[in-house]
C-alpha cells in the first residue's frame, strides 16, 4: 500500500463520520458476513472520546454505524473478542500525580455488542 491509497476518514464534530478526540482503533470482523465469505470483509472501528461511541467505517472509509451504551463514557480503546462483540476500554481519569489509570481502565474492559441498537 502506498501514501496514494490512504483513505482519509471523518473530520471535527457530532456528526456521522466525525470525531472529537478519536483515540483507539482496530480492524474488526463485519458481523454481517457471511461465514464462507474470502476474503473475510472487515470494518474500522474507532474509538471516539469525546462523542462517547465507537464508529464504523468499511474498507473505503465509508460511515457504516456507530455504537452508544448508556455506560460508554470516554472510549480510548477497543478490540474483537473471537464472538465478535467489541471490547471497549473507557477512560478512567488520571491519579492525584495526573497518571492516566491505565491499569485499572485495562480490568475494566466490558463488551458490546456489534449489532445492537
């Protein structure tokens, strides 16, 4: 792949596509596909912090769907478990030496399910 086929994705907002403080992201498996499907198709999940949601985006880096969870505060990381339900690490905030708590954001990892409203 060369710097002529990168695909820009999303701008600054609220929005479908936009962000406000994207952080973590991963390629993850469409949980439409077909299970004999070659070669498996996939999405980019991106964590977006601010906004509170993980969005999707296809190969060329079309808006597929966010996900929301009322327990979804300040995404920074996410990943697939082998079910194909995401797991997203939400931020925790910092310690009194403003030391991110990453180790305790780690444990608290909680999944979501891709296909839910």
């Amino acid at each position: 792949m060369s710097l002529e086929d990168a695909v820009k994705i999303g701008r600054e907002g609220e929005g479908e596509g936009q962000f406000l403080w994207p952080n973590g992201l991963a390629f993850i498996r469409n949980h439409r596909e077909e299970a004999d499907e070659n070669p498996p198709s996939s999405l980019l999940a991106v964590t977006d912090f601010n906004n509170n949601r993980v969005q999707t985006f296809d190969r060329k880096g079309h808006f597929v769907r966010d996900v929301r969870s009322a327990s979804l505060r300040g995404p920074t990381d996410v990943c697939q478990l082998a079910d194909r339900r995401l797991c997203v690490v939400p931020y925790l905030g910092v310690n009194r030496r403003d030391e991110p708590l990453v180790g305790a954001a780690i444990a608290c990892l909680f999944p979501v399910a891709l296909d839910a409203p």
